[in-house]
C-alpha cells in the first residue's frame, strides 16, 4: 500500500514534535508539508533533512496555513493532523470543517503517541491557557526541590523560531548561553529566570534528543521539570502533572484546546491569581474542576507582584508592557503590569496603540481586543526595533515592563522606567511543599 499523504499544522513546536515520535521513519507515513501559523514569519522554511529522517532527504516545505485547502488538493493529502495549542473549540473545529470539505480527514494526535518516558522523575507543569503562571509555578517548584537538596534540570516547551539545524539541542546555564543561541524575547522570557535562579534549562527541536542529554547533564540530574507553553500537554510521561487555571478567563479551562486536555490529565491543579479575580469566577473554575477532574488537588494561589521603583508608577502617565504571546493568542487583558499600574497610584495608563509602528502595529491589527497594552513582542531583530521604536513615540511618562526579564537590557529604553515582577504564593493548605512532599520521599 502506498503511504498515507500528510499535512500537519502546527505553529513551530507541538507540530515538529508530533512528526518526530510518531511520523518520522515511518513508512506508512508521508508528510508532505507543514503548515504555520499564531507565530509570525515561521513559514516558508523547511524542516531540515538532517532533524526529518531516512525517509525525507529533500527535508520537508512549510507553508503558511492560509495555504491549507490549496496543498490538500495540490499535493492529494489523505490527512491533515492539527498540532497547535490555546485555541478555542469553535475554531479548532471551524478548521476541521475547511480540512474535510476539502477531501481531507482531521485528526489530533493523543499522549499515548507523543509523550516520552524519561529515566528520571519528571514533573509536569502545564496550563489551561497562556499566561495562567505556568512560568511562576516551574519556578516555585524548582526552588522547593532544590532546597531538597535535589539536581533539577528544566526542559521548556519548544520555541524554535529560527535555524531549526542549530537549534536541534538548547542547553542554558548562563545568561551568555541566551546570546550564543540568539534567543529572541519570548525565548529569554522563559529561560532567563530559571538561569538566575541556577538551574539548567534545556529546549530546541528534537525532544527525544533533548530529553537524553538532559538526564545526563554534567551538573547531574535528579529531577527532569517540564516547563509547558501555551496549554500544550507534556512532551514527556510525568510522574507529577500539574496544571494551572485562570479566573480572570473563566470558563476557558473547558472550552480551549488542548487546555482541557491538561485539565483532564492533571494530579494538581493550582487556581491562580485569587487575589486579583472576582469571587464568583473564582467559583466557576472551581466547578469546572470538580466536573472534569474531581480527584485532583487542588491549590489556591496568588500571583504576588513587587515593584522595584515604585515612584515611577505614582501620579504618572504610564505605558505598560506585558508578555506578549499572554496579550496575543492569549487573550489577556490584564496582567501584572496593569494590577501594578492601578494599585501604585498611576494617573493614567497609556494606550500605546496611536504610537505603534511597524510590526507592532500589524500585531494589532491582528489582535485588535488586545487593549491598552504593549505586547513585548520581539521574535526577530525587526520586531525588538519596532517594540523600541513604539515604547519611544508613546506620548507617556514612564514605562511599566511587566515581562519575565528585564526588557531594557535587550532593548533600547529612553524613559524612566520600572520593572514588575511577580510570583506564585499559595493560599493555605495544601501548598507546593504538601504537593512535593511525598513525590521527593520516591526519589
């Protein structure tokens, strides 16, 4: 029988995954393109023939997935597999619908042919949306198991916006490491705090690969610690899996795919930012929970903020930034930044929209609920000018950076400006210590 034709749409990360466990070397198999899409400028590359396999020598086209119902009748695809995450149902089957009327089948692939068994404990951290404070979670997490005494290697989610041959195998133990592999914004957002906290993090293309050389890491490993992206479910069987919701969204835990997947699969379920929601959605998660996954743990938690100059913020006019793809694909309309702006005393938060240029201004044509926000968007040079250039015209006083890092140590800020940083806290009992308690006695 000839092998069945294959597209599979993704956005530079579930997707290569996806090809790399369980259609690579596999002959009753042909992918035949990849599709992109949420991640700009991503298409029209190749997956390499060195990363594709015996069975691709040419590698393998990626296109833009406005190009989808053209490729399936172009290049005969039996299936098209969709391998992207933090969509909502109504859309994920709105593109069903355009794959079948087009000739194809629609398919996702589950954990059973995706996720890897490690030879060291993992635990999972995942989410049921973008910026839920997965991030702050991992990092909880890492700090208790090393106050254990314990060896923790992180292995983020992939974000592999740029040579996918060199990018095969990440490792960063120091902020140089950041520099040498040319990470863009949204990948120093997540690797920088685990390196400043001393631990090693490892990310890239091929995760079979990555998972091996992170177990035998030359600072030793004790604990493997999957830092998730977007509401993706693991790469790697967790002995550990933890999930995290947002009331300041709800009712997405169960209506966003692959978050309920997540939701479903979770041991530990942390609710966060209680602190900032209002009551009642915080009891709407909660029923969500006790529908879909009654036996799970359940943590309460806030999102705590600090501030390193407050002075900045009070009286003043002020623009805020926040993480980017969280505004984006996201959704979100308030982060750490806006709590910040409202509760040091801002006169006024600028809405930078008039302001914007370039890229950042297609961002918001794109997105256009995004609101009085900056996105940090910065996945190549073009953008990072284009979010400096922006920051610069905005008609404001200061800057609010509400990002993982400290954004003006990569790009050019002239105003004043103050960095907002935030952490998980939980609420009570049970807590992460409780959580972690009997998985550390197993190790």
């Amino acid at each position: 029988m000839s092998p069945k034709k294959i597209i599979i749409i993704g956005a530079a990360g579930r997707d290569f995954h996806n090809f790399n466990v369980f259609y690579r070397d596999n002959p009753a198999y042909e992918v035949v393109a990849f599709t992109a899409a949420q991640i700009p400028d991503i298409a029209d590359r190749k997956y390499p023939a060195s990363l594709a396999g015996k069975l691709y020598s040419n590698g393998i086209p990626i296109y833009a997935q406005d190009e989808l119902e053209h490729l399936i009748k172009t290049l005969d695809a039996d299936a098209c597999v969709f391998s992207y995450s933090d969509v909502p149902y109504s859309y994920v089957m709105s593109l069903g619908a355009k794959v079948n009327a087009a000739g194809a089948a629609f398919t996702m692939l589950g954990h059973k042919n995706t996720m890897i068994k490690s030879t060291k404990p993992v635990i999972a951290v995942g989410a049921v949306r973008t910026g839920c404070g997965k991030s702050q979670t991992s990092r909880r997490i890492a700090e208790i198991l090393m106050a254990n005494g314990l060896k923790v290697i992180a292995i983020r989610h992939p974000m592999p916006y740029g040579d996918l041959e060199a990018q095969k195998v990440q490792r960063f133990a120091a902020i140089e490491d950041l520099a040498k592999h040319k990470c863009t914004i949204e990948e120093m957002e997540e690797y920088e705090p685990h390196i400043e906290r001393g631990n090693v993090i490892y990310a890239g293309v091929d995760y079979e690969a990555i998972l091996r050389a992170a177990e035998n890491d030359p600072n030793g490993c004790d604990v493997i610690l999957w830092d998730g992206g977007n509401n993706d479910f693991p790469f790697y069987k967790p002995d550990l899996m933890i999930a995290v919701t947002d009331p300041h969204r709800p009712g997405h835990e169960l209506s966003y795919y692959p978050g309920e997947v997540t939701l479903r699969l979770a041991d530990v379920v942390v609710i966060n930012k209680i602190d900032s929601a209002d009551f009642k959605d915080i009891l709407t998660v909660r029923e969500s929970i006790a529908k879909v996954n009654p036996t799970a743990v359940v943590v309460d938690a806030a999102s705590t903020i600090s501030v390193e100059k407050p002075e900045i913020i009070r009286s003043k006019r002020v623009l805020v930034v926040e993480d980017g793809p969280t505004l984006t694909h996201g959704e979100m309309k308030i982060g750490a930044g806006i709590v910040a702006a409202k509760r040091f005393g801002a006169a006024e938060i600028v809405d930078p929209r008039p302001f914007a240029v370039g890229k950042l201004a297609e961002t918001y044509r794109n997105y256009p609920n995004i609101g009085t926000l900056l996105p940090a968007m910065g996945y190549g040079e073009e953008q990072m000018r284009d979010l400096s250039a922006t920051i610069e015209k905005t008609d404001c006083d200061s800057v609010v950076i509400a990002t993982p890092i400290d954004l003006s140590r990569v790009i050019k800020i002239n105003k004043p400006n103050t960095r907002v940083e935030y952490s998980l806290q939980e609420i009570g009992h049970p807590d992460m210590e409780d959580v972690l308690k009997e998985f550390i006695k197993k190790i």
